[in-house]
C-alpha cells in the first residue's frame, strides 16, 4: 500500500465538483471507497509516524457525505476529503487536522478552533498572568517559519473582565487558537508530503505542551485532572 497520496483522489474530488448528485455518486462508488481505503492507510501511517513524538489517541477519517440539514448549500458531497489526529486525553490537549482538496486548497491545520467556556476563560487568565512563554513558542523561527501566526477569530475588544490596555491584549481578545499551513497540489501528491506534514506537525508540539500544562492545571499550578 502506498504511503503517499493517490493521484486519483484529486482527480475523483474534481468529478464530484462537477457531478454532485446522489445518482452519479452511486454509479461511482466502487471508485471512491478503493481510494478511501488506501486514504485511510495513508492516515495510519501518518499517524504511526506522529506516535514518535506524540501520542495519537484517535484517527478520523472524515465521510464524504454532508450534514445538509442547517445549510443553505444542498450539495450532498463534500469536495475534500479530511482527517483528524486526536491527542491521547485528558492530559493531552489540542488536535491536528489534514484536509486535502484540489486546485491549491490543501492545507494542515493543529490548535484549538473551538475552545469551550472554561478553557477560554483559563487562557486567557494565563496570558494576562504571564505571556512571555506563549510569545517564545510563537516566535521561534522554526516554528514561526512553517505556522506563522494565530489563526482564527478573534474579539474587536477586550472581552468582559479584562483591561483593554493589558500589554496581552493581542492574545487575549482570541476566541480561537489555531494554525494552517497550506499546500499546493503538487505539494501534496510528491512523495515525500507526509514525511512533511509529520515535520511540520512535530513543530507544535512545544505549543500543545504548553496549553496541555495550562489547561490541566489552576492559576496556582495545581492538577485538576
């Protein structure tokens, strides 16, 4: 089996773009669920190669079926195919996220892109603390030279409890805490993508070290596991 990705997913994600009906689908089936198997074998892969520097709990393999249900758009197949790296949990925390997609629309992805109430609220608690180990993570040239910076959505304001004027305030206005790398298609079909998207990934782990501490403890430093 190999361990880079097939040529013939793009060009199956490029037939749905143009055929995307249940009836089409169907007739192709057999197509999609060949390549969706050996998908799944490069995850796997993947995800032995991250168990060297981290430990993936779960690997997700994303359907290719949307959930149309709340949305305007009725297409009924997604355009991509995706996959998710789970840390192992509780003490662990944050994700990685590969989503490969046609004409130049891959990319990587690793962070927190929803944080719940009390995981926001104790970040943002810690950069008003103290932001000098998060910005050192940020600023390394390494890792700044392949992640760059903060993705994601972020308040126009300081949110409620927080001093607009705190030298912290770029961090904490954050609702989201997240990274992307993106890639073209030639990138993604060479033989050596997986070895760096494993690369890339192995960079963040410093990052997820640091939110797992935070995230896993009180403002004392104390373990609420």
């Amino acid at each position: 089996m190999s361990q880079s990705i097939p040529e013939e997913l793009f060009v199956f994600l490029k037939k749905i773009e143009k055929n995307n009906n249940r009836e089409w689908f169907n007739e192709h089936k057999p197509e999609f669920k060949a390549i969706e198997l050996e998908m799944k074998a490069v995850f796997n892969h993947l995800g032995d190669l991250m168990n060297a520097h981290d430990q993936i709990e779960k690997i997700k393999v994303f359907r290719i079926y949307r959930d149309v249900r709340f949305s305007k758009n009725k297409l009924p197949y997604k355009t991509h195919f995706a996959g998710s790296f789970a840390r192992k949990k509780p003490e662990l925390r944050g994700n990685y996220y590969v989503h490969l997609q046609p004409n130049n629309k891959s990319f990587i992805a690793n962070g927190f892109w929803d944080p719940n109430k009390e995981d926001l609220l104790r970040i943002r608690k810690e950069f008003e603390t103290d932001d000098s180990e998060i910005r050192d993570i940020l600023n390394h040239s390494a890792f700044k030279s392949v992640w760059g910076d903060f993705k994601g959505e972020a308040l126009k304001t300081a949110p409620k409890g927080f001093d607009k004027t705190h030298p912290a305030i770029d961090l904490i206005r954050r609702k989201q805490f997240t990274f992307t790398k993106e890639f073209t298609d030639q990138e993604v079909l060479s033989e050596d993508f997986i070895s760096q998207v494993n690369e890339a990934f192995k960079l963040v782990r410093p990052y997820f070290d640091y939110m797992s501490d935070v995230l896993t403890t009180n403002l004392n430093g104390e373990s609420i596991l």
